[in-house]
C-alpha cells in the first residue's frame, strides 16, 4: 500500500479556496488516490478519487501531480461545514485501507 | 438507500468479556471492511470482505478478532476477551465493485467500545 504525508493542521478563512497537499512518493502506477474527510463524531465520508487526470466533483477539485508523487485536493470556497480531518489514502482501487493522521482543516469565519 | 448501519452505536465492557458489533451495509454493496479508529489517528484497517468471503486481515488483527458475513449481507465482529487497549471506534464501510462510484467506500457511524 501506498504510503501518504500530509500536513498536521491547516487554517482557512471562510469563502476563501484552500489548497490541501499530500505527498505520495511510493504509489505504484496503478495506485488510486482517494481522498476522504471525516467531520466529528462521524465516519470518513468519500470525496473524491483519481487516477492520472485532474478530476472535479461538487465537492471539490483533485489536482495530481505529474509524476504522480503528490496531489492537491481543492477545496473552492470554504465553508464552515468543511471544518473536519481530510485524508488522502493511496492504493489498488478497491483497497485503499492505509488511513494516516490526515489533516484536520479550521475555517475561520 | 439508508445507508451503513452500525450497532450498537456505544458499548462499554468490563475487561474479560467478549463483545460483539453488527454492520449493515448499504443493501446493493458486496464489499464490507471493518475499521478501528482510536483518538487523534486515521482509521486503520481490520478485515474485508466480498460477499461472504473474507479476503484480508490485517496483520495487526489478534486472534482474538473474528469477523463473519454468513450470507453476503450483514456482518459481526466479535472480540473475545476484551482488553483496555480494545478501546476505539470501530467503524464499518461498504463498497460496490460494479457500476459508477465502484468501490467508493461508505462508512458508518461507528461503534464507541470502552473497556473498563
């Protein structure tokens, strides 16, 4: 499984983009990048995925890197209700099990 | 579409006893994955399976640790002699191999276990 590192914490302020970064060094090429969010006392809920190509969803924006070591996920406008932990999980699609500590995003109002 | 279902939402134990969880997950779902979370860490993965065959366990999974899924639906995990360490969130997901979303993975509430 991949391994993923991504920022502790982030700050945003409300209505402004935010750019969440993680690096992926070790996906093989046929790795997915899946990214979830998990607000308190929920489970993680899916955001997006990708494979190679940008991809846009109503949630948000993934940006992957060219060579594939890192990727962005892009939030537009952030609200309040994205305050949560986001995770970026590598993997075989179907089994992207390795959750790190993710990042746990603060929108400022 | 009622979504991943877990119960019970809270259970607290003494030490030495054994517990058991149940997941529901969503009806057309053939993927099901069991998950412990403690405070401050990503989820981190136990068991999966597809259909009614387990197809992978964690290393970390004692074998105190036993899943089921008899009939491709529902599922159990049963902890056996519970210790304090057994203390986390234990959280379910489910996933579809076909059609648009495939192996997305959609997650439950949890179950809170607390051993005393």
């Amino acid at each position: 499984d991949a391994k993923t590192t991504q920022p502790n914490s982030m700050e945003s302020n409300e209505e402004e983009p935010v750019h969440l970064p993680c690096n992926h060094s070790t996906i093989s090429g046929t790795d997915y990048i899946h990214w979830y969010r998990q607000l308190p006392s929920q489970g993680p809920e899916y955001v997006i995925h990708g494979l190679t190509s940008n991809v846009n969803n109503r949630m948000a924006s993934l940006a992957i890197a060219e060579d594939r070591k890192s990727s962005t996920l892009i939030l537009h406008r952030a609200t309040l209700r994205d305050a949560a932990v986001y995770y970026c999980v590598g993997g075989p699609y179907g089994q992207n099990f390795v959750f790190g500590p993710g990042t746990r995003l603060s929108v400022l109002p | 579409d009622t979504g991943v279902s877990q119960d019970p939402r809270h259970k607290i134990t003494k030490r030495g006893q054994n517990v058991t969880f149940r997941c529901d997950p969503i009806s057309e779902h053939n993927r099901l994955y069991w998950y412990r979370q403690t405070l401050g860490q990503g989820p981190e993965f136990l068991t999966y399976f597809q259909n009614e065959a387990q197809l992978e366990k964690s290393r970390l999974l004692s074998d105190r640790f036993s899943a089921e899924r008899p009939k491709g639906s529902f599922s159990t995990l049963e902890i056996q002699r519970t210790e304090q360490g057994d203390s986390a969130m234990y959280l379910c997901a489910s996933s579809s191999t076909g059609g648009r979303g495939r192996d997305t993975q959609y997650f439950g509430p949890g179950t809170r276990l607390t051993v005393l």
